[in-house]
C-alpha cells in the first residue's frame, strides 16, 4: 500500500491518526488553520497543545496550505470539530476530486441543521465515497500504541473494507459496520452521557449511581437511534457500549472532565474555559434535545442534562428529577415484542 492521505485538523485524535497513518509508512500530510501552530510543531516536532511528550514522525508533513494538503490524495481525513466540518468542507471543496475516499473521525450533531457528518458530507460531495471510524479510542493512548478497537462504517462495503486496512496495525484493530447512522449516533450522544457521568463524580456520587446513568443513558441513545433509523443492535458495540465506557470512565475524556467541573460548581463557560480544548457534549446536548423532541422520543438524561447547560437548572436537582420519575419496567420493547402479559 502506498496510499496518500490528508488529514484536516491538528488536534488531539487528528494528531494521533496522522502519526498511526505515518507509521504504518504512508505518505501523511496533516492540515491546520493557525500558522503559529504549524511553525512550532514543524521546528518542536511535538503538538504541544494537544499531545505534548509525543514525537511527530520526521516523514508527516505538516502545514496550514489546504489547497497542497489535500492535492493528490487518495483519502482525506475530516477531524476537526463538528462545527468545523461544513466550513472545512466548503473550504476544500474546489480541491478535491471524486475518487478521494472522506473519512470522517469527528463526533457529534450540526446544531443548526441538526444533521449528522454524513448528511453534511453527502450534501456538499455527493460523489465521494464516505466512512466514519468510530469507537473508544482516546488519543493519548492510540498516539503511544496502546491497543485499541474501532469500527468502520460505510454504506459502501468495499469503502469500510479499504479504510479497514489502511488503519488497521497489529496494536489499531478495526471492525466494519454498515450502519452509518448508528454508528454516528452512538459516537455523539455517548458524550451527553459522559457529561452526566462527569457531573455525578462532581457531586461525590458513587458507582452505582454513574453505572446507572451509562446503562440507561445507552437505552435512550438506542431509543433515539431507532426512530432515526440506525440498527438498535449497533449500540451494543464499539461506537455504543465500547465509547460509552470510555468517556464516562476516563480522565482523557474532555466531557467527563467538563462534568465534574460543573457537578462542582463552575458554570459552563468556566468549565469549557478549564479544559481549554472542544467539548463536543454541549453542543451535542443542544441538538439531541431539539432530535429528541422533533422524533417524539423520551430521553429523560438528556433532558436534565440540558436544562442544567441551557437553562440554569440545578446539578443538585437533576438526580432526584430522574430518580422520582414514574415507574417503569426496565425494557419495555420486551413487553411489546413479545407481548407478555406480566
């Protein structure tokens, strides 16, 4: 294989993907907006803002000329922030050819249009093949080999096959999806959790409350996930369970972290500010709610989670608000599958 691939964005996972890519002996160009951070990781060799301590290869190529990044390349790899992907797509449209593969690795919902990466992708390069890879897959970890699994996912097969094996090392194992939608799905509202769960350490909560939050919190994705039309079943792999786990365990998590935060006191803005890096939870709660409500489906940890980021209500409150809700049989498709009487 001597594939030629672009990656967007300089961040932390963009970073980490690029040098996996270089590694593995590809021909890697990594494109970032600020010219400062460009000279200093081609002089340091180091993203210090994202990865310090980790050594960019000699052989990736970094630069802020978007136009040269992407020229040539059999695969363009999106990883900016979500609410970066239509200004970076419009950006290099002119750029790019139809046999380019987009790879899209960034997690979460446009908020005003309320359309996953996929639609916005198919909206402006209708004729390129489109992939999301997936899963829980911290950077600080990918970036120093420790083993990790990800799905990819295309309605193309031979498309999720291909970038299969471009990402695939004996240390980065990939999986295939078909279901798109799921898979995006899954990798977005996982953060609103991951809020939830940062918010209940916050407050000195204990496992069993944040078990709680995870195992009904990948319910109500599943729920949302349905009536948008992703395989329910999705949601009990890599880019469901597996990213769930992962963003509500870790410290790397930049949406547990932001909960904590919160859970202890600071106000939004302040605990964004902290963290100093995008935290796609919030604006991925802001869209969720709005999905929630156009789709008729009852997702009760979103719900507080927004009114405590948009609306002023009270961390404190928010679990009681869950807690008292009506009584509920846990699984409620069982009844209606089977329809049992019990």
């Amino acid at each position: 294989m001597n594939e030629k691939i672009a990656v967007l964005g300089g961040g932390s996972w963009g970073t980490a993907l690029a040098i996996l890519l270089s590694n593995k002996g590809f021909s890697v160009d990594m494109w970032l907006r600020d010219e400062k951070q460009v000279e200093d990781i081609v002089e340091t060799r180091v993203n210090k803002k994202y990865l310090p301590n980790i050594e960019i290869p000699e052989n990736l190529q970094v630069m802020c000329d978007i136009e040269k990044a992407i020229y040539g390349k059999d695969i363009v790899l999106l990883s900016v922030p979500t609410h970066g992907v239509r200004k970076t797509l419009l950006d290099s449209k002119r750029f790019l050819n139809t046999d380019q593969i987009i790879v899209n690795v960034a997690k979460g919902i446009e908020n005003d249009t309320l359309m996953r990466i996929s639609e916005i992708v198919e909206e402006i390069l209708p004729q390129n093949k489109y992939v999301v890879l997936s899963g829980p897959s911290h950077a600080e970890e990918v970036a120093v080999n420790i083993p990790t699994t990800v799905v990819s996912a295309s309605t193309d097969k031979e498309a999720a096959k291909y970038i299969q094996d471009i990402f695939m090392t004996p240390k980065f194992r990939v999986y295939t999806n078909p279901d798109i939608i799921g898979v995006e799905l899954g990798g977005s509202l996982k953060n609103i959790i991951a809020l939830g769960a940062g918010i209940s350490d916050g407050l000195d909560y204990g496992d069993n409350t944040k078990a709680a939050l995870m195992t009904r919190g990948i319910f109500e994705m599943a729920r949302l996930g349905e009536k948008m039309g992703a395989n329910p079943t999705t949601f009990s792999g890599l880019s469901g369970i597996g990213d769930l786990i992962v963003t509500c365990t870790s410290m790397h998590s930049r949406n547990r972290r932001a909960g904590i935060l919160i859970g202890k006191g600071l106000g939004l803005e302040e605990a964004i500010k902290e963290i100093g890096m995008v935290v796609e939870g919030v604006r991925t709660t802001n869209s969720a709610y709005k999905l929630a409500e156009i789709h008729d489906v009852d997702m009760p940890i979103t719900r507080e989670i927004y009114n405590v980021l948009y609306k002023g209500g009270s961390v404190k409150d928010s679990v009681p608000n869950l807690m008292e809700r009506d009584k509920k049989h846990e699984i409620e498709n069982i009844l209606m599958d089977a329809n049992l009487r019990w």
